[in-house]
C-alpha cells in the first residue's frame, strides 16, 4: 500500500536551516507528482510547495518563495524539502502529500519547530 514516512523535522534557531525527507513506497513514484503542506496549531492546512513527477514543473507558497527548496530522487523515492532562513511562522507540521488515482495519501509528519 501507499506509504509516505516524512523524517529531518526538529527545533532550529530563526535563520536556521532544515532539510525535511519524505521516503515513499506503494506506488510509482516516478510517475507522481509531489507535495509538501504544513499545519500550525490553530491553522488551516497549507500547500508549501509541489513538484511534478519529473521535476521539471515547481511551484511554491508565496511565503516561502526564496527560502524553500523542493527537489526529488526518483532513483530513491524521494521528495526534499531544504529550508533556509526559517522564521517562527514557519513552525509547522511538515507532510507531504501524493494523488494516487483519486485518492490523497499523507505522511504522519514531521514536527518542525523555530524558536530561540
């Protein structure tokens, strides 16, 4: 089945930097576009970034453009996400997120946490 394990969360200073994995299996990942959304307490989900299945399609959050990175390893069915710069609003729940057919299947998370 579908599976989506998100690792590389943790507490960072403001300025710091994070890189967020996301290993995924049950599914062609070669074939998937990715995603990556984030969810602080109190807030509404939110889309931070997408990658499309080869890579060559990139969009990004107005809030995180400049500062965030997405990539993947197709050869590893993997989905990055390399943040520089983070601020305290960044403080999140990192998922990420894979449409296979109709359905939507989410990672558990990973906590990412800036703070002094």
């Amino acid at each position: 089945q579908v599976q989506l394990v998100e690792s590389g969360g943790g507490l960072v200073q403001p300025g710091g930097s994070l890189r967020l994995s996301c290993a995924a299996s049950g599914f062609t990942f070669s074939m998937s576009a990715m995603s990556w959304y984030r969810k602080a307490p109190g807030k509404e989900r939110e889309l931070v970034a997408s990658i499309s299945s080869g890579g060559g399609v990139i969009n990004y959050a107005e809030f995180v453009k400049g500062r965030f990175i997405i990539s993947r390893d197709n050869a590893k069915n993997t989905v990055y996400l390399q943040m520089n710069s983070l601020q305290f609003e960044d403080t999140a729940t990192y998922y990420c997120k894979v449409r296979v057919s109709i359905y939507d299947y989410w990672g558990q998370g990973t906590q990412v946490t800036v703070s002094s």
